[in-house]
C-alpha cells in the first residue's frame, strides 16, 4: 500500500499544473509503470525481483486485453522470462518480436544521491536503476502495443513481447527466448536510447539504428614454472615471461575493416563530428579500410578505436606467492569485443600467436554465456519503415546505422539467423547516459512522440 501511495504522490508531482494538461493517459501509464517496475529489484542473487516485474506486466497487458493463456512467465534459476504474444491474422507468418529485457545491474544506496530502487521524478527525467536500461524503453514499446490493441489494429503478423531476465549477468533465458523465437521475421531490441538529443537545445540531433554488436570474450592467460628461492634467479620467470606476452599483446592492432552497417554511420556521423581530422578520417575509412592516415586518427580516439576492429586489452594481473620466491604462476585477463564476422575461437589464436610465448596457456571464460553474432542484413523494409516513423514522430532527423560495442540479446537471435535491430524510440542527451552508473536517469518529455513512433513502426512492419 505504502508502495502504492508513493508512486500516486510522485505521479502527482511531476504531472501537475500545466504538464497534466498536455499528457495523454498512455503517456502516464508509461511514466506509473516504468516506476513500479524500477521500485523492483531485480537484481541476481538473493532477493531477485525480475520475476515480479514479468507479473507487472503481465497484468497490464491482461487489463488492455490480453488472455492469460496469450502470456508466459518462466522460472528460471532465480529469475524468469516474459513472452506475451498478440496472434496476428496469420500467424503462419514470422513474428515481429519487440526484445528487452527486466533485469538491472546492482547499485549500492549509500553511493547514490537518491536511492537507486526508489523511482524519483525530478526536472523531466525519471530517476532509478533501470531508467535507462531498460525498464523505461521496454514499458514504452509494451504500452505502445497495447494502445494499438485497445485502438482495434489486427496485425497480420503476430507481435511478441519478448523480456529476458539475466541480460547483465549470464544470458541464460535470452538465449532461450531466442531458441523459441528463430522463427521470427525480425527483431526490435529497445534496449537503449537509440535517438541523440543536442546538448545545448535539447531538440532531436539524430536517430541510429543497431544493426551489429562486437562479440563479447574474456581470456584467461596463464605462465607456470617449477618455482624456487629468489636468491637463485633462472632464466624463465613466470612473471617477466607473461609481461612480454601482454607487452605484445597491448601493443597489437587487430586488421581494421568495415560493413554495411559501419560504413553508413562513419560517413553519416561525420556530419555530426565537430573536430575536421576527426570527420575526414571517418569518411576516408568508409571508402578505404586500408588507409593508414584515417586510422592512425581513430584509433587515437576513444570514441572510434572499438569501432574499425576487434580489440582486446588486459584488464587484471596477479602473479607469484611470496616476496622472496620465484613466481610459480603469473595470470592475467584480456578483454576482447570481437568485430562482427569472427569467432572468438579465431581471436585466441591470434592472441596466442601475438604472444609468442610457449610456456603461455589461454582459455576462453565462461564460453556459454557469449556467442559469436554477424551483422544483420541491411533490411531495406526495416530500414524503410523505421526512418518513416521516426520522422513521423519526431520530424526530419537524419538516420544513421550504428555497431555497438557492447553487448546485448541481439547476438543470441543473430547467432540463430534471426535480424536483430537496436530501435528504441527514447532519445536523451550523451551526457546523460548513465547506464550502470551512479544516478541513471532517462528524460521522459518525448513519451507521447516515442509511443508515435512504436505505433507507426509496428503498424507497418506487421502489415507486411
């Protein structure tokens, strides 16, 4: 009950005076049950929530006309998954499924100014763990379906709501969510604002679409040796031997190249690019991956070097068990994020041949829980039908394909030859982003435009 007065009182007072008048009930709806859902944490471990956000919104969809039997909470371990579906008139056609996912990062209270589980409504953003990942994006696309079912659009291919419940941690039910849905057309994830707002003016920048995601490896790098007295120093070290390895590992670049999807956003990014270099590399690059003057300039810098190739860093070290013996055992921990098209069993070689060092071991950790995913197809019919809504809703912001570097259920539908799209309808500012971080926010004054947006796309896409 308590919970229950707290989210009216907070309704009350970010939608009061004048804002009231110009809010839509759905546009409210988004705002309630994105908060209920932030006030849920769904955290793995002791305690985990996500299975309670699933029946949140199980019964908001029941409430907007969904049968009981339409929709599937599945226990798994100490979570669960979510598959609502809304039968078209053909159901023998391949469905559109709207991909997100319930569960967040932890955050610790003491170190945030308000507390990360207790939703707060404060100048135009929401506040809380999972505002912006992504409890907030998956409410919008949920509501959104739900305003075209109550407004009487029949699909002709069926629409799924499709929410995993470990995307931050082990990926286990987005993986089974994925297995059960390869039969899918295509998919829209809306895990992240995928719209750039101006930092000064606030107005639409641009909108991206993600049609590609590096594959996400951890290896474990490991020297042994017999050991000894320090006093009686021998020509292999296990130490001094893992250093030259990871010396030569740091120093090496990965062969630079391009695809669909990244030669669209390095030529149309770079309008948006205010440092001239900066721009002309990335046009240059998108004509020829092989020129060494573009990429000497972005991979000098922080926000391109992970977009023109694999990278792999080391991360963690540890080595030896007293201060006067010989090291016995050196390991370190590379991080590599894989460029579309390779396996990370094809990178470990690499690594092991960069290396150049015998006594040295590597071994992939935790390999279940990743998978090697290509680039989706550039859909002309996606590409079509998105840029339509999205200037639909927002106006005539330009559209730019984009290759995340991290990653995200996608690479489990892509693994399966199933097209994956990033297409959330929220923009928000860059340096707003704060996505596992201290005090994530999402704004939340383009709820009305966003939900247009979803309308239109999903309109489209499952009339075709």
């Amino acid at each position: 009950m308590r919970a229950k007065l707290l989210l009216s009182g907070l309704l009350a007072a970010a939608l009061c005076g004048p804002a009231l008048a110009q809010t839509t009930p759905a546009e409210r709806q988004v705002v309630d049950l994105s908060s209920q859902a932030i006030a849920l944490r769904s955290v793995r471990g002791e305690g985990n929530q996500t299975g309670k956000v699933a029946e949140l919104f199980r019964t908001a969809l029941i409430d907007a006309g969904w049968k009981a039997a339409e929709i599937a909470i599945v226990p798994v371990d100490d979570t669960a998954y979510f598959i609502a579906t809304w039968k078209g008139k053909n159901p023998a056609l391949g469905p559109i499924v709207i991909s997100a996912h319930m569960d967040v990062v932890d955050a610790k209270p003491e170190d945030w100014k308000r507390d990360p589980f207790t939703p707060v409504v404060e100048n135009g953003y929401l506040y809380g763990r999972g505002a912006s990942d992504t409890k907030f994006d998956s409410v919008q696309a949920m509501v959104a379906v739900m305003e075209l079912r109550k407004g009487g659009f029949v699909p002709e291919r069926s629409i799924v709501l499709a929410f995993s419940g470990d995307e931050e941690t082990t990926m286990i039910t987005s993986r089974i969510i994925a297995e059960k849905l390869k039969g899918a057309r295509l998919v829209l994830n809306v895990d992240g604002a995928s719209g750039a707002l101006e930092e000064a003016s606030g107005e639409p920048a641009y909108w991206s679409w993600q049609g590609a995601e590096k594959t996400y490896a951890d290896f474990a790098l490991e020297v042994t040796n017999p050991g000894g007295h320090s006093s009686a120093p021998r020509a292999e070290n296990a130490i001094v031997q893992l250093s030259g390895a990871l010396t030569r590992i740091g120093a090496h670049h990965f062969t630079p190249e391009v695809n669909d999807i990244t030669r669209d956003y390095f030529v149309k990014a770079a309008d948006f690019v205010s440092d001239p270099l900066l721009a002309s590399a990335m046009r240059a690059f998108a004509k020829d991956p092989a020129d060494k003057a573009a990429i000497a300039v972005l991979r000098g810098n922080p926000a391109t070097v992970g977009k023109i190739a694999t990278t792999c860093v080391p991360t963690m070290a540890s080595a030896g068990h007293g201060l006067n013996a010989l090291p016995q055992r050196a390991t370190a921990f590379v991080n590599c994020r894989i460029f579309p098209g390779h396996s990370p069993e094809e990178v470990m070689a690499e690594l092991k041949a960069v290396a150049a060092e015998p006594a040295l071991t590597i071994r992939q950790i935790d390999p279940e829980y990743t998978t090697a995913s290509p680039a989706s197809p550039y859909d002309e019919v996606f590409v079509g039908a998105a840029t339509r809504a999205i200037r639909g809703a927002f106006g005539e912001v330009p559209v730019i394909a984009a290759q995340s570097s991290g990653a995200s259920d996608s690479m489990w539908y892509r693994a399966l030859g199933v097209p994956s799209y990033g297409a959330s309808g929220t923009f928000m500012r860059e340096s707003d982003d704060f996505s596992h971080g201290l005090d994530e926010r999402v704004p939340i004054g383009n709820i009305g435009k966003s939900l247009a947006y979803y309308r239109l796309l999903l309109t489209e896409l499952s009339s075709k």
